[in-house]
C-alpha cells in the first residue's frame, strides 16, 4: 500500500513540476512577444513623429504660396468672370461633357524625391 501511494505522489509531483516548467517557457514566450511588440509600436510612433513634423513642413503657408505661385497661373477674379446660372448651358443625356484638356507641366521638380529608412530620410544615391 505504502509503494502505491508513494508511486502517486511521485507520478503526482513529476506531472505538477511539468506544468509549472511549461507554464514558465509559455510566460518566457510571452513576455519575447511583448518585447516585440512594444518595440514595433515605439518605432510606429516615431514615424508618425517624422510624418506630421513633414506635415507641418509641407503645409506652411508660405511654401503653399510659393508652390501656388510657382505651379498655378492664378490670379484674383474679375468681375466680367462672375455670370449668373442661367447663362450654364444644361447638359442632355445623348450630349456628353467634353473631354479634359491634358495636363501640362510646367516646371522641372525642384528637388529629387525622397527615400525613406527607418526613420530617417536621406536622398537616394546617384544613378550611375
């Protein structure tokens, strides 16, 4: 009797000592995925970071205007422009709208485009 109760215990505490290390190398994986994890999300916010500190770079008034002044040939509204909606000729259903003038463009790209990595931006090396 004692033999058997003494083989339980035993088969008992070698099966509990299993679970436990399973349940440590599980954690241990775990805690592997949450480093991971959060050093994934500290290099998302640090892109995010750069693309709204971009952002602010290329909406400023001042470069907007220049780009307007540089790319579009406007210029303030005169009053001869201004008409009412009756002189618009409505449009029928077998008549249809005239196809779009091609874009033209007007101005070579000031600088070459930007490569991203990581989160830092350098310009790409030159073609050879």
């Amino acid at each position: 009797m004692i033999r058997i109760t003494l083989a339980f215990w035993i088969g008992l505490v070698s099966a509990l000592g299993y679970g436990v290390f399973q349940v440590k190398y599980e954690v241990q994986e775990m805690e592997s995925r949450l480093v991971q994890l959060h050093r994934g999300i500290v290099g998302d916010q640090q892109a995010i970071h750069v693309l709204r500190a971009e952002w602010s770079y290329l909406n400023q008034p001042s470069r907007l205007a220049q780009l307007n002044k540089r790319h579009l040939p406007l210029g303030p509204i005169a009053t001869s422009q201004i008409g009412r909606i009756e002189d618009v000729p409505l449009r029928t259903a077998g008549n249809p709208p005239p196809p779009a003038p091609p874009m033209v463009r007007h101005s070579p790209p000031a600088a070459p485009p930007r490569a991203v990595v990581g989160a830092a931006y350098t310009t790409p090396a030159p073609r050879r």
